[in-house]
C-alpha cells in the first residue's frame, strides 16, 4: 500500500529488449492524485526502461522523459496509475 492508500505491484513481464518472459519487471503504484504524479514521475522515470501514466507512454525505451505529455496524463485524472518498467 502507498501513502495514498493505493496499491504497490511488482510484476514480472517480457517489455525488455530481448522480449523474453521474465526479462523485465513492472512496478505499478495505484491512485496517485494528480497533484503528485507530476513529481513521482518527473523524479523516479530517468530510472526506468520505460514509464507509462495510466495508458499514456511518457518515457519511451532508451528515451527521455516528456513532461509535457506526463503533465497532460497526470492531470487527465484526479486517480492516476503509475507503471515504471526495468530491465
């Protein structure tokens, strides 16, 4: 459980480059307000392989992180799911 009373997942999945299963893991934090999405995001995505809000990709694979577009899905919602990929 987050500090917004949301799910924490970790989940194994095949989004790595080899696209093997298991070759990557997911971890997926679940309603997240607008107003903190913006800023887990922005800081934790350079991370990542890639991290998606709700469905809305806003770092690409081996690319940078669009705060434009992570601002636009942050704020389409007042719940947002965040799904941070590694590999």
């Amino acid at each position: 459980i987050n500090a917004f009373k949301g799910n924490v997942t970790l989940a194994a999945a095949a989004t790595g480059p080899s696209s093997a299963a298991g070759s990557s893991f997911t971890i997926t934090y679940d309603n997240v307000p607008a107003a903190e999405c913006v800023k887990i995001t922005t800081a934790a995505a350079g991370n990542f392989y890639t991290a998606k809000v709700g469905s809305k990709v806003v770092k690409a694979a081996d690319g940078t992180l669009d705060v434009a577009a992570t601002a636009a899905a942050c704020n389409n919602a007042t719940s947002n799911t965040l799904v941070f990929t590694s590999i």
